[in-house]
C-alpha cells in the first residue's frame, strides 16, 4: 500500500512529537487522525498550522476528543478512523510531576498503553494495523551499562518509568502473544523549539532569551550534573515512522550517542546569546554567573542592539533551587542507536550545537511575536 492511501491515528498529537510527527506524515500523503484532549483553554498550538475548517478543503487531518484513561473513546476513534498505523505518544511526560501524580500516571503511561493495544484486538485489527509505543531511556533509569542499547537492562527511577515500563512489557507481550506489528521505540530525550517550557532544555534556552531581553532575572534549576543525551525531535520522528515500515517488528534505540550535561547546556544556550557565564559556589549553592558580555554576538543573532541595561558584568543569572531535585534522579544517559542505524538507515542531522541554536532563535523569534 503506497502512503498516499495509508491512515495514522496520533494519540498525543499536541504534544511536541505528535506536532512533528503529523508534518511528516502528511507530507508523507497519509491521512493523519490526531488524539487532542478536552481542557478549558484551546491548547492545540502546535499543529494549529495543520487544521483547517472542516468545510473548507485542505490537508487531510483531523482531531478527535479524547482521553488514553478513557477505553470507550479509545475503541470508538480507532473503529471510525480505521488507521493502518498508531503511533502512542501520549503519556504524562514530566518525570518530576509523576512523583507528585504517581497514580494519573501510571493510569495514562502504563494503562492507557493496554486500553490501545485491547481497542485493536476488540476490533479485529491486529493483523492490519500496526503500533508504535513511545518508550524511553528512562527506562534504564540507574545506568549499569555505558552505552545503553536495546539489550541494556532496565531500572527504572521514577513512577513515570515504572508506568513507561509495564508499556514497553505489554507492547512486546501483544506482539509476541497476537502475532501483532508492534513496536517500542526506545527513544533518548529529543528536544525542539516546540518543547514543553518547564522540560530543562526549553527552561534554559527560554530563560536566556528573556534574561538577554529583560524579561526575567534570574534562571532557577535542580542538578545541574545530570548528563542527557540530546536530541532534535525532527529527526526522532523520522525514526518512529521508519520503524513501522520494516519487514519485521523491532524494538529500537534513537539516540545520538553524545551526553552533555545539564551545565553545559546552560553554557551553551547562553553562549549563543554572547553571555559568557563562569560558575561559582558548589552543589545547591552554585551559581551562574556573567563573567563576559559580547555584544556582536548578540546583535549577529538577534538583529538587535544589546541593552547594557539590561545584564550585567558579575551579576547572578543561575541559581540552584532545591525543589527541582528529584527523590530519586537519572543522573547520566549515553544512548547507542548502531541498530536503528544499521537496519533503518537513520542518521541524526542535529548536532547539540545545531539544536541550541535552533532552540534559542526558536525562543527570540517566539518573544518578538
Ligand atoms: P509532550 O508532553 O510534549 O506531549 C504529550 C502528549 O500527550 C500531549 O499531546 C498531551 O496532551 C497528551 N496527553 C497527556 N495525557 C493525556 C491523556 N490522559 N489522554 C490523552 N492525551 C494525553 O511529550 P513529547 O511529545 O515530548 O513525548 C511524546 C511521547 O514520547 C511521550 O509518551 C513521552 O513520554 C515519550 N518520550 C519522549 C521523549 C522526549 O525526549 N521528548 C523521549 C522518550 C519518550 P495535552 O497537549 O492536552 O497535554
Ligand atoms: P527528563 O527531562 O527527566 O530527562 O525526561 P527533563 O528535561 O525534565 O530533565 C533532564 C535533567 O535535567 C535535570 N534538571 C531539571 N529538569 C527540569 N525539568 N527542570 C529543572 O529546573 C531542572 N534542573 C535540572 C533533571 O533533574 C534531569 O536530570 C524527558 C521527558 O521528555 C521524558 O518524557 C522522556 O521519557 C525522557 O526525557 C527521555
């Protein structure tokens, strides 16, 4: 079947991979169903560019109310919008919010995984329609192998990677159990211009901008040690789709076999901007501080002149807050994606420098809106 004549239902389409993925997929010729949740605002920014009026022609997308707690919805959105393909991105993403909402968690990211996988069985699809299920590195959680790849074994950290656990476990049960196309990704952490703004990445990259700008004082973060390996989220759904295109079913790593610390990353994003920050004080009393301002850098990236104003020479930027440190942490991630490389062909065409930049002009374009 060419993809011009292939349906995908996206469960998390608002999210920043569903976001991404949705703009493949259609480029791709599919029809693309998309999963959005009921809240009080309109929360559907991120593929907005998409949508359009359904009395009005225009690209072949579509959103659904939904809810991965909710098994009726579920059976009913499958049953109508008959996909060939389902990408399960939904989840309760934040591991620091699944220590405060272990139970919602474990309902949408563990549950909401088998409330899927039973809709195809229900309706017969198994045979025809083929599930992709977001797993994570934070499945290794207490690293005991450096690299991590697929035959890596698990610990999880967090209530998030306990729920993402039972997922991936109940992914390769259905497959192995019903004969069922479906796959885990086993996906490091990717970031984007469209990442949520209290991930880390997004924090930084949106401080620096708005601290460069006047917009805030000072930037609060947890364990500035913690090391991940980053990511661009273009690339990673890249590598979803092709893992659904395969002869056979397998469960991958994407990853791009680089880890940089969280420190560093402050480094960088600040760098790009033209602050130059030294760091002082150890621990939870370490801070980040202006060691040198170069206003051509600034200007060359913002196409506006710096407000001396603004920041200043020696003055605070970062602090640490312990609030933001985690009961129990993930403290380094170095993935090995040979596999994917090998029998999908994926590269990533990101570097970390590449993606710093693309998300702190992604932030100034954002402010200047
Ligand atoms: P986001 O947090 O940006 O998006 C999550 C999506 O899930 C949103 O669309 C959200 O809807 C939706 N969602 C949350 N709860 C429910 C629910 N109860 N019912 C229906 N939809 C719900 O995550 P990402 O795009 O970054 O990640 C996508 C998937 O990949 C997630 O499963 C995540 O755990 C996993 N993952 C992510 C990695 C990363 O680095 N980004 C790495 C490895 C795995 P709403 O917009 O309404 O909140
Ligand atoms: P992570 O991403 O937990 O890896 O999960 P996050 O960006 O939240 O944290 C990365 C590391 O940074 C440290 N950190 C902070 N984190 C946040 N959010 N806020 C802070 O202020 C802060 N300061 C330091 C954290 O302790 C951690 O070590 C992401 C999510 O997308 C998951 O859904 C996904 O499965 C994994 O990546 C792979």
């Amino acid at each position: 079947m060419s993809a011009r004549q292939k349906t995908a239902l996206i469960t998390g389409v608002t999210g920043q991979d569903g976001s991404y993925l949705a703009e493949l997929l259609l480029d791709k010729g599919y029809e693309v169903h998309g999963i959005k949740r009921r809240a009080s605002l309109i929360k559907t920014d991120r593929v907005d560019h998409l949508y359009h009026d359904p009395h009005f022609k225009g690209l072949p997308f579509y959103l659904h109310y939904g809810d991965m707690t909710d098994s009726t919805n579920l059976i009913r959105i499958i049953q109508e919008t008959q996909p060939n393909e389902i990408y399960n991105l939904a989840a309760q993403s934040h591991v620091q919010v699944s220590f405060e909402s272990p139970e919602y968690t474990a309902d949408v990211d563990a549950m909401g995984v088998l409330r899927l996988l039973e809709a195809i069985r229900i309706l017969g699809m198994e045979k025809r329609t083929k599930f992709y299920q977001a797993s994570t590195s934070e499945l290794y959680g207490k690293v005991q192998e450096m690299p991590q790849n697929e035959d890596t074994p698990f610990y999880p950290r967090s209530p998030y990677a306990a729920a993402k656990l039972y997922a991936y476990w109940i992914t390769k049960n259905y497959r192995e159990a019903y004969d069922m196309y479906a796959v885990n990704g086993i996906l490091f952490n990717h970031e984007s211009p469209r990442r949520g703004e209290t991930f880390v990445t997004r924090k930084i990259t949106r401080a620096a901008v708005r601290i460069a700008t006047g917009q805030q004082e000072k930037l609060f973060l947890g364990n500035l040690e913690a090391k991940r390996d980053w990511g661009h989220a273009k690339d990673y759904v890249r590598g979803m789709w092709l893992m659904l295109q395969q002869e056979e079913p397998e469960d991958m790593v994407l990853a791009t076999g680089e880890t940089t610390k969280v420190r560093d990353f402050c480094e960088m994003a600040f760098n790009h901007l033209g602050i130059e920050l030294r760091w002082e004080g150890k621990g939870a009393n370490e801070k980040g501080i202006v060691d040198s301002i170069d206003e051509e850098q600034f200007k060359a990236v913002t196409g506006q002149q710096f407000n001396n104003s603004t920041i200043q020479q020696d003055e605070v930027l970062i602090e640490v807050d312990s609030q933001y440190f985690r009961p129990t942490e993930v403290e380094v991630l170095l993935g090995d994606a040979s596999k994917a490389r090998e029998k999908l062909g994926w590269e990533v065409n990101y570097s970390i420098d590449e993606l710093v930049k693309d998300m702190v002009e992604g932030d100034f374009a954002k402010i200047n809106d």
